[in-house]
C-alpha cells in the first residue's frame, strides 16, 4: 500500500493479505464454527445470507452479505452471560429502509467529503450529497447497501468469512473500477477486520466498519469509560466538515489520554462527539493501539488496534427513539462507533494523509476488536 500513512507497515500484513489470493466461490458452507442461513430478501429480489462465526472463547459474530454489515456480536460480561453489544435489527426489511449505517462496511469513502467535491491529477468530480451539502460514506448507494459476493469461508479455530465487491468506474462519482476484498476473522477474543482493495485508475479510498457499540448489551452510553491513544482531534465546522487544522486535545473535553467517562462532558461538546481523532505514532512496526472502552456494570471491555492514522469517535447523537430491536429503542446515545480511518475530507485537505489509490497499487489495513472482562 502506498497511501503515506501505511507505508511501514505493508510488510507486517504482506502475509495476511497473500492469504486471500486466488480464492474461488463455495459452496454453502456449516461447520461448528461457521454456519449460514438465509436472512431475508430485498426488495429487488435478491437474497440475502447471514453467517455465523463463532471463536474459541465463545464469542460470536454474525454478518450478511448486504453491506457486509454486523448484525449481531456476542460476547459474556463478568459474570459469564451472554449479550449483544452492538446495535441492528431483527430483519431485513428494516436495514432496507434506511438506517444509520448500524454495523455495515463503509466505502469507497468513510466520512464526509466537503460539498462532494475533490480533484485528482487535474481532473474535477462531483460525488453524491447525502449529508445536506455534503458527501458522507460513499453516498446514496454505498458499500453498506451493496450485496458483497462471498468468495471464501474459512471454518477452523479461527472461522473467517471473505468478502468481495467490485465497484464499478462512475458509481457514486467515484473514477475507477475498485475491487474490494474485506476479511472478518474471529481469534479468540478478536474480531479481526482485514480490507484490501485495487482499482485500474488513480481514484480515492478509506474504508472502515460502521458498528455501534453499546458494552451494556442496552441502555446508555454515557456511563461507558473511553481511552483514545490520540493527543490531538481534527476540529470541525458548524456542518461537521474539518477546518484542515488539528488541535491538541489536553484542557479540553476531547481529552481521552486517560480513561473518562463519556457523559461527564459531552454537553460541552455542541451536538455532541462526532470528531476524528489523530492517533498517536506507533512505536513499534504493526497494529497500533486506539482505543479502549468499558462498561463498569456489565464489566465488558472492548481495545481497538489498526494501522490507520485516525479513528472517529461517534456518540450517537442523531439517533431519536424512531429506530429499535425487540423490546430496545434506539434513543440519543444508545450507541457509539470508534470508525478507523483515514481523515474526514482528506482529498480536499492536502495536509491530512493521502488517501489517493492508483493502479499497480494494492489498499491494505487493518483493525482489531479486542474483548474482555475486567
């Protein structure tokens, strides 16, 4: 991968990403540690599949092939039971209609692009607004309403699930045929997200996954107690769109250096957290660690480690008790994502880390989910 931030690291996931090669479709595939059914079908007709991975130390994760989306992540709490921690619906007809991206992978572009607009090498486009006058992950049709193929599953100690989509040059806007391969793997305690991507002509990318986690399994999260690895945030304007400045977070309430509750000072925070974080330098050649959350209650805890340079801490502001699950309505701060990425409207911020992709170049990052109990 060439993108300036990721150049150290191509060697430490060079064997991770050969892995998935010359893989060929299977067929449906149930084993004691991965299983498929059929979840639904779309309006369109098309069927969807969901699957179900299960680890070693009893975690469990289930996702479908629409928008390669998290449904499901099951992990015990202190005392051994069980519980879903993040947020999504019960059927299909629900992440049809149009939802907060609960759970879904997120491209070509996470994040906002101002006024959906940006050049490269010259050449001028126009992108899809979807966010008032601004583009947010990858538009009106992104990858998260997308059926992804699934080209290989990996049944084992550690069950993977591959996935792979081929976006074609002009959609959304975007130039380039963009092939999209994106790897769930389950090791023990880790959910593991491998993506990787090509494309024939110089175009844009920053790819993550859209989870809303909740530790409690329901209620709030503002009792949750974050530690973000950043000492520096990108601020933003009134429209949520960086300045293009980055400011030290130390004496303000974008300060997670250290372990702080969330809900202490997000009223001083107007609208709440939605903020990209600049992720502190790794030390040491590999996955770097970002964040970590906890749930006092329940005892769950959640660590983040990826090769990406920033990571989006997202409070949950928008949702308003119109969206839920079973007895759960999704009210204002029922969820929070921690997106890592690359910086919100990168290409039209020449200072941020490029996020430019062309031919002959291969995409390749990687993020860590870590749970435990404490």
């Amino acid at each position: 991968m060439k993108l300036k931030s990721f150049g150290s690291f191509v060697s430490a996931i060079a064997l991770l990403t050969g892995l998935f090669g010359c893989v060929q479709p299977q067929k449906n595939t149930s084993t004691a540690n991965i299983s498929k059914e059929q979840f639904g079908t779309l309006s369109t007709g098309e069927t969807v599949d969901i699957y179900t991975l299960t680890s070693s130390a009893g975690i469990e994760v289930k996702i479908m092939t629409y928008g390669g989306t998290i449904t499901s992540l099951t992990t015990p709490d202190k005392n051994g039971v069980k519980g879903n921690v993040v947020l999504g619906f019960d059927n299909l007809a629900a992440y049809e209609t149009g939802t907060p991206y609960f759970g879904a992978l997120i491209g070509r572009y996470g994040n906002r692009i101002a006024l959906g607009r940006f050049s490269l090498d010259g050449q001028d486009y126009q992108l899809p607004t979807n966010d008032g006058p601004h583009h947010l992950h990858g538009g009106n049709v992104g990858f998260d309403k997308v059926i992804w193929e699934v080209v290989e599953t990996i049944s084992g100690e550690n069950p993977a699930l591959v996935l792979q989509y081929t976006s074609a040059d002009g959609e959304e806007g975007y130039p380039g045929n963009l092939t999209v391969k994106v790897t769930y793997t389950l090791e023990g305690n880790d959910l593991k997200i491998d993506y990787e991507a090509e494309t024939d002509a110089p175009t844009i990318i920053n790819l993550t996954n859209h989870a809303y986690y909740n530790l409690a399994g329901q209620g709030t999260i503002l009792d949750h107690i974050l530690t973000l690895n950043a000492d520096q945030y990108t601020p933003v304007d009134h429209t949520l769109i960086p300045t293009g400045e980055i400011y030290n977070v130390e004496g303000t309430p974008f300060d997670f250096t250290a372990p702080n509750t969330i809900g202490v000072r997000i009223e001083e925070v107007p609208g709440g957290y939605d903020h990209n974080f600049v992720l502190n330098p790794a030390t040491e050649e590999g996955l770097n660690f970002a964040a970590k959350l906890i749930d006092p209650k329940s005892g769950r805890n959640m660590e983040i480690y990826t090769l990406e340079p920033g990571i989006q801490f997202y409070s949950g502001n928008f949702l308003n008790g119109t969206l839920g699950s079973g007895n759960w309505v999704y009210e204002k701060y029922s969820g929070l994502c921690l997106e890592t990425q690359h910086f919100p409207d990168s290409p039209n911020k020449p200072d941020f880390p490029s996020t430019v992709l062309r031919p002959g170049e291969k995409y390749t990052t990687s993020t860590v989910m870590r749970f435990g109990v404490e």
